[in-house]
C-alpha cells in the first residue's frame, strides 16, 4: 500500500495581502507565504518550514560579528598586530589610505626592483607599487589572497621610528559596517 501525494494549487493571493520579508536568505524558489495556498494543511506545513528556516544556524551566522584586534600606539600612530604570509607583522592603520601596503620584504618579495615610499611636501607618499596577492591576518580576520599595494617601506619606517610591515586602508576598512576605536581597551572594532 503505498501514500498517495497530496496536491494544492497555488491560489491567486489577494491584493490585500502583504509580504513581509523576515530576513534576507535564498533558498531555491521557495515563496512560502501565508494564504498563497488553496489549504491549511499547505499553509501550515509551508509556515513551519519558513519559521526553521529562519532559526536555522545559516540566518544566524548573518548575525553581526565583531572583530576585536588589540592597538598599540608609537608616536601617536595606531599599530596593529596581525600576520602578512603567515609572519607576524604590524601595520599601520592608515584611514587616509585608498589601498592597503605591504612591505616588500615582510611580503616575501624582495627581489622587486621598486623605490621606496618618501614622504612628498603636500600630503602624503609617494612611491612605486606593484600590484600582488598576499594572505592578511588582523585577529581571528583573515583574508587569502587579498590584492594589496607592494612597496618598499625602509624609508617610512625609519621616519616613524618603527618597524612596519604594512598599513590597513580604506579597502579593508570599508568591507565593515562599522569601524571604532576603543581607547579605554586598545581596540580596534571591525564589526559585519
């Protein structure tokens, strides 16, 4: 004996009836939609199946997430500890910045043949740059293969009296909602 599959058509929805988007996810062409069936058993099951979509992990992992990473100051500049290619490195965090930099040598490319970052009379650098893919850690954040700016900081690091490896810019920043600074607990918060 075998169940024989219920079927329902899909009704015309009334123009009184309202959608009501709960969250943002995608799955399939799933409109589950109080009264676009023709009966309740439809109705209800489809109900059930949107209500644990919603408290499935894959909405909650939509959450907001917040990303400390720990700062410290030299000379009044922010420095952060993170990983370039797997090595311990400190940037500076350059909010002035379109693109984000790693020095060559941290980078692993020394055998570029590029001149060194200098200061100019206006504000801000100058220098060459090559265009190179590099894995970036800030904290538990990392990003493979990220496109930053190549260069040589020797000089700048001499004129900040400190060793940098890089500096985070506006590219990085920009892929957070927000952004604070907690000088209380030297924290940068890089919050989804």
């Amino acid at each position: 004996m075998g169940v024989e599959p219920t079927t329902c058509r899909l009704r015309k929805p009334s123009s009184s009836s309202k959608l009501l988007i709960l969250s943002r996810f995608t799955v399939g062409t799933l409109r589950a939609l109080s009264g676009t069936f023709g009966c309740r058993s439809c109705n209800a099951i489809c109900n059930g199946i949107l209500m644990l979509l919603l408290l499935s992990p894959h909405v909650l992992a939509q959450e907001r997430r917040t990303f400390t990473v720990p700062f410290h100051s030299v000379h009044g500049m922010i420095l952060l500890d993170g990983q370039l290619n797997g090595k311990p490195a400190v940037f500076l965090l350059d909010t002035g910045a379109n693109n984000s930099i790693a020095d060559m040598q941290s980078a692993g490319l020394g055998n570029l043949k590029l001149d060194k970052l200098r200061s100019t009379s206006t504000v801000g650098s100058e220098g060459d740059c090559a265009l190179r893919e590099v894995h970036l850690t800030l904290e538990h954040r990392s990003w493979l293969n990220r496109r930053v700016c190549v260069m040589d900081l020797s000089d700048a690091s001499r004129r900040m009296g400190t060793h940098l490896d890089g500096f985070i810019g506006a590219d990085v920043l920009s892929e957070f909602r927000q952004v604070r600074l907690n000088y209380e607990t030297h924290t940068l918060e890089l919050e989804n």
